[in-house]
C-alpha cells in the first residue's frame, strides 16, 4: 500500500474513546438494588453470584481504564503517517538536512517515538483482548442463569458490536504502523546514504 491510501487508512480508524464509551453505556454496570434495572433477571441472581460477577467486573473496569485514553494512538498515526510523507517528499526533492530532521523526530520526539509508539500499539492490543476474554467468561456465566429470553435480549445489546470494533480497529492499527514503519525504514535509509 502506498502512503497515501495509509494516509486515508490511518484517518479513517474509527474513534476508539468512543466506542469504549459506547460499550461502557451498553454493558453491566456493578450489581446493586438500583442499577441494570433493563436486566431485571440480575437481581433474581443470588448473593454469591453477585458478589462473582461484581468482582470479575471490578477487574474488568480495571482493564477498561488501561484502554481510556487509546484514542491518542489513532492521533500518533495520523502524524506519523503525515511526517511519512513529509520524508518522502523531502528525499524526493534531495532536501537531506530536512530528511534527517524528520528521521530524528520520528525516532526521537516523545510524542511521535516509534519504539513507543509500537510498544503502545502491542500494549493497547494485548489490554483490548484481555477485555475481550474478560467480557465473554462474565457474559458465559449470565447465560447460564439468566432465562432463555432474556439472555438472548441481553447479547443483542450494542455492547458486542463496540467490543468488536475495538478489537478491529486494534488489530487494523497495529497492520498500519507496521506498513508506515517499513516506509520510514526505506525512506530513513535513502536519507542516510545521501548524506
């Protein structure tokens, strides 16, 4: 893929904060008298299980935090993909001194770090698939003692769909910061023998 379609693909990520908050909207909240009031069947559950989800939730909002601010990597790529850019057409045009200001930036500034920037990506994916793992043992456990009607009322909430597309957008991000990375390598190496 050349920069520009991973320019258009990087743009058009999806806006994790907002499908993380989609999800949150979606989903259990902790068991108590006055929440989840559209899940009447929680209430009917008894106290241990109560007290099992609650706290196989409590670590699932732990989760949740660690992936808040995700957003901003969708933002890093948006740069990266633009100072890409910015390289190839400097090495194109022979302006080494500007080629090396941007190689540096890249490797360097504590935004746009592509060390960081991987590690941040890996990071996100592993946390959104822990999420993932978490959410299908606690919805496992509600199918099997919620009624037939209303587990399956349940499960067609929004909820699955957010969750899916954080992980696609995951997955998408890291196969995009891949691609740009192999550009900037080629173009990091162009600039270094003109020098």
């Amino acid at each position: 893929m050349d920069l520009r379609e991973l320019k258009k693909e990087v743009h058009s990520l999806p806006n994790l904060s907002e499908h993380l908050q989609k999800f949150q909207q979606h989903w259990l909240k902790p068991i108590k008298v006055n929440t989840n009031k559209n899940l009447p069947f929680l209430q009917k559950l008894s106290i241990e299980q109560k007290q099992e989800i609650n706290a196989k939730l409590a670590a699932f909002q732990q989760k949740l935090k660690e992936v808040e601010d995700a957003q901003i990597l969708n933002q890093k790529l948006q740069e990266y993909s633009r100072y890409t850019i910015e390289l190839k057409l400097t090495t194109l045009n022979g302006n080494i001194a500007k080629g090396h200001y941007i190689t540096n930036l890249l490797l360097n500034d504590e935004f746009l770090n592509t060390p960081h920037l991987l590690h941040d990506i890996k990071y996100l994916e592993k946390n959104i698939r822990s999420l993932a793992y978490k959410y299908h043992h606690i919805n496992s456990i509600l199918e099997k003692e919620a009624p037939l009607e209303e587990a399956v009322h349940f499960m067609h909430l929004p909820h699955k769909e957010h969750l899916q597309a954080l992980l696609t957008t995951s997955r998408k991000q890291k196969t995009l910061v891949k691609q740009l990375g192999e550009h900037f390598l080629s173009l990091a190496k162009q600039t270094k023998r003109k020098k």
